[in-house]
C-alpha cells in the first residue's frame, strides 16, 4: 500500500470540537467514499480518516471530531501549516454503486463527522438523487451543509429544537418510512448504524440496499 508525505495547508476550526484538516493533494486519486491512514511520520501509530473533499478538489480535506481524552485527534488539531504526515491509502469500499451513479433514489444517514463521505459523494457527483439525514447534537454541527441542495438536506438534532427535526435519526427514520427500493449508505458511529439497520430491515430493504461504513 502507498505511503507518502503530504504537507499541511491549514488548519480550520469549524466548532470548539471539531476542525478540516487540509493536506496537499499532490497527485493522489481517490474514489468518493474512501479513507486513508493518517500517521505520523517514522511512527507506526497513526488513525484512519474518510476524505471529505471531492475528486475535483486540488486538496485534500479531512472532517476531524477532537476528542479530549484521544492522542491522535488532538495532536492533529495543533499542526502547524507545512508540518508534515504520511498518508497511507487510499483504502476501503464504502463508494458509490452504479444505479446511484446513475440517479436511483438514495439515502445518505450519518451522525456526526460520518457526514464526509457523503460530502465527497456529492461535490464529485452533483446529479445524485439523494437525500441526507444527518444526526447531530446542536445545529452548529451541520458540517458542510452547504456542500447539499438545501431541500435535500435534514438535520436532525438530539440537544435542541435548531435543527429540521428535534430528536436522533433513529426517531426520524421510524416517523417517515423509506420505500424499500431505496439505497441507503450509512457511516458513523456502530450503535447508529446497528439501531438503522434494523429499522430499514423492518421496511423490508434488503441487505444490498444497506451499506456501511462504522468509524468507531
Ligand atoms: C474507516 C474509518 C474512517 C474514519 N473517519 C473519520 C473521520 O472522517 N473523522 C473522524 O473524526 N474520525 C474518523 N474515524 C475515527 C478515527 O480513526 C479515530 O478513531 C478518532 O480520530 C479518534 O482518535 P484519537 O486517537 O484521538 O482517540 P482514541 O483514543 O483512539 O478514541 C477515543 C474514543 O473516541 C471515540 N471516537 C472516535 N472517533 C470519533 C468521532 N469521529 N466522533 C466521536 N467520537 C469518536 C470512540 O469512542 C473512541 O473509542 C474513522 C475511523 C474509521 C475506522
């Protein structure tokens, strides 16, 4: 597997937890949807990262949650623009299907910064007939939101009533069923994507319509 320097552009702090870290992208190719493994140089210890930046992007961006009690996360918040990291990747298949490709009803569900791939998805490929639901805590976590048509974009909130929905997607998704021919990619933490399988599997999608990408 490839492993190569890559410079740090910027540090960007989008709330007091979470910030993009954006690397030089050099020539690295990546399919929408993959991650790579972030290390720090001439050390083993190192995490993996979905990309959160598309394939048009002359950068390459990743959506990082600090967590306090974490080593990795907080040492990458505190680089400095041209400190260096090894990149190891790409990795993974939690990429796009052909029929999505090709405008089949999707359905994008992810908390938290599980919300990358689905960013990379949609900036690379504009035309998705996709919908998001993106579960957060407060409404100032709807990171990239920009990135998706606004009518296409629902923020569910669990901590306050800011979002388009007050409550976890779990709550959301049994309120509004989805029709069974409907693909859904799911990426996040495991008790969500545990608690949405079984939901989806109730509406009768079967297992090739429910894909997954478990961060932690
Ligand atoms: C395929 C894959 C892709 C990933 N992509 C991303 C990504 O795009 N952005 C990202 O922030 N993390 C992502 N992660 C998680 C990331 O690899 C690290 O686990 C995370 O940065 C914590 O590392 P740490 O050393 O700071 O803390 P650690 O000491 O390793 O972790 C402490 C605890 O923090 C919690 N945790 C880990 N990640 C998160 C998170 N994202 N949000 C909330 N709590 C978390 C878990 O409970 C974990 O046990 C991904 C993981 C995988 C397997």
């Amino acid at each position: 597997m490839k492993r190569r320097k890559h410079r740090v552009l910027e540090i960007i702090n989008l709330t007091p937890e979470t910030f993009i870290l954006r690397l030089d992208r050099q020539d690295f190719q990546f399919e929408p949807g993959q991650y790579v493994v972030i290390r720090i140089p001439d050390e083993q210890k190192g995490r993996e990262y979905s990309i959160f930046s598309s394939t048009t992007d002359n950068y390459l961006d990743f959506l990082i949650r600090e967590i306090p009690s974490g080593e990795f996360s907080r040492y990458l918040r505190h680089l400095e623009p041209g400190s260096e990291l090894d990149v190891e990747g790409p990795k993974g298949y939690f990429i796009l299907n052909e029929k999505t490709k090709l405008g089949h009803p999707t359905l994008l569900i992810a908390s938290g910064t599980g919300i990358s791939p689905f960013h990379s998805y949609v900036k690379s490929y504009p035309d998705l007939n996709y919908r998001v639901l993106h579960g957060v805590h407060f409404a100032d976590e709807a990171y990239g939101r920009e990135a998706f048509k606004p009518e296409r974009y629902f923020l569910c909130t669990s901590r306050h009533e800011k979002g388009d929905y007050f409550g976890r997607v779990t709550s959301c998704l049994k309120e509004n069923p989805v029709q069974k021919d409907t693909i859904c990619y799911l990426c996040g933490n495991s008790d969500m994507i545990e608690e949405v399988t079984a939901i989806l599997e109730k509406y009768g999608l079967p297992p090739e319509n429910i894909r997954t990408e478990v961060f932690f």
